[in-house]
C-alpha cells in the first residue's frame, strides 16, 4: 500500500514542475455519484510536509489535473472544509467560482482531452488554527449540477 503510493507520487513528480507539490488526495466523486472526469493529480504549492501546512497570510497555488470523460460546457468549483472534528463541512466562498474564467481552461472542455485547473488560494488570518479536511468539487454549471471531480485533503493551518 505505502509502495503504491510512494509510486504514485513517483510517478506524477516525473510530469511536475519544480516547484509542484502532488499530495495524496481522497477521491471523493463516487460519493457524489460519480464524476464526469478521470481526476489524475491535485498539487498543493506549498505543501510539505503532508499534510499541507498553510500559513494564515500566505497564499497556496492549488492545480488540478483531469480528463473529462464528456463534454462539458460551465463548470463551477465548490470548496467546503471541516473544521477539527465537527461534523459537517462548512461551505468555503470563492472569489471567482468560474472554472471557465481565470483558471487556465478554456471552455468548453473536451472529452479525453487533459485540463488543468489553476487557482491561487489566500489563507486569511482570520482562519482558525486547526486542521481542516478540504473537499474540493467541480460541478457542471448546466448539465444537471452534475459532479466532474471531488477530492479531499486534510491541512493544518497555522
Ligand atoms: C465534443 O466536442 C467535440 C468538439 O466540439 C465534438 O467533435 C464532439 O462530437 C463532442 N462530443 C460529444 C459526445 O458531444
């Protein structure tokens, strides 16, 4: 288990950049339903040692790698976090929750065609120091809400 892992990692560190960070994720979309996409990485930059440490005032550059299996024409992302131990994940507003705008993709987004979300992330100061499970979801904007990827990644903020 931990050596498929280690390759995994291994692996995705061949297609990186120098300055990518591939953390090991939960894929959360068969919860939802299943996605529309094959989600292949999530980079978290900074983020070491894992879990991801994020320094409130400081900023993360979030990249998500994925090849939708369909057609898709708007895309939303929607960003949740639990908090400690609660149980519920509160809501995490965006600035810009269009995929299509600002986040390197240009839609509409092609079948078997590979993407790669963007998006730089502030940690505010007014965060609580805690650990936090982020999910991270992108929903078509109009074929039914429908889930493309949904991943889940425990951090520490501090
Ligand atoms: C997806 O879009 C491409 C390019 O516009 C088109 O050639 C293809 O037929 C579309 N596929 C489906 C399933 O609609």
């Amino acid at each position: 288990m931990v050596k498929a892992i280690s390759l995994t990692v291994f692996t995705s560190c061949i297609f990186c950049s120098v300055f990518c960070e591939p953390v090991i994720y939960k894929d959360c979309s068969g919860e939802a339903g299943g996605g529309l996409s094959i989600l292949k990485e999530v980079d978290i930059t900074p983020c070491s040692p894992q879990p991801c440490i994020l320094k409130r005032g400081s900023e993360d550059t979030i990249k998500v790698t994925f090849l939708p299996k369909v057609n898709i024409t708007a895309a939303k992302s929607i960003v949740s976090g639990r908090i400690g131990l609660a149980p519920f994940f509160l809501p995490f507003p965006l600035d810009n929750p269009d995929v299509c705008k600002d986040h390197g993709i240009k839609c509409p987004m092609i079948a078997g065609k590979q993407y790669t979300f963007k998006t730089v992330l502030p940690i505010l100061r007014a965060y609580p120091p805690d650990q936090v499970l982020v999910k991270w979801e992108m929903h078509t904007s109009d074929q039914a809400n429908k889930v493309v990827f949904c991943w889940m990644v425990p951090v520490r903020i501090e």
